[in-house]
C-alpha cells in the first residue's frame, strides 16, 4: 500500500502540479512546435529536424 500521508501537505500539492503544469508544456511544445515550423512557416522536414537538433542535445544530456 502506498503511503499518502505526504498529500496533506499543501505545499506538497502545489509542487506536484507545478511540475505537472511544466512537463505538460513542454512535452506539448515538442509535439506543437514541429507541426507549426513545417505547416506554419512551410519549412521542410529536414530543415525543421536541423532548428530542433540542438533541443535533442539539450534533452539528452540532462540540461535545461
């Protein structure tokens, strides 16, 4: 059985979904940000694979 205790913390709460709120942002933005440099700024995939390999890096090693 999982110990709950910690969710009567209110302060605890309001951390949890903050970091909620941020992972879903930015998990959108990797989705989001590919369709509107090929469909809103007409780019090829290959140019809009090239804008976004430095943010593969950054992921990669842990960076923010």
């Amino acid at each position: 059985m999982m110990n709950l205790r910690v969710l009567k913390y209110p302060m605890f709460i309001v951390g949890l979904l903050l970091v909620l709120s941020c992972m879903m942002i930015i998990l959108s933005s990797m989705i989001i940000l590919p369709m509107y440099l090929q469909n809103g700024l007409k780019l090829s995939a290959f140019a809009t694979g090239l804008m976004l390999l430095p943010c593969v890096f950054d992921q990669l090693s842990g960076a923010e």
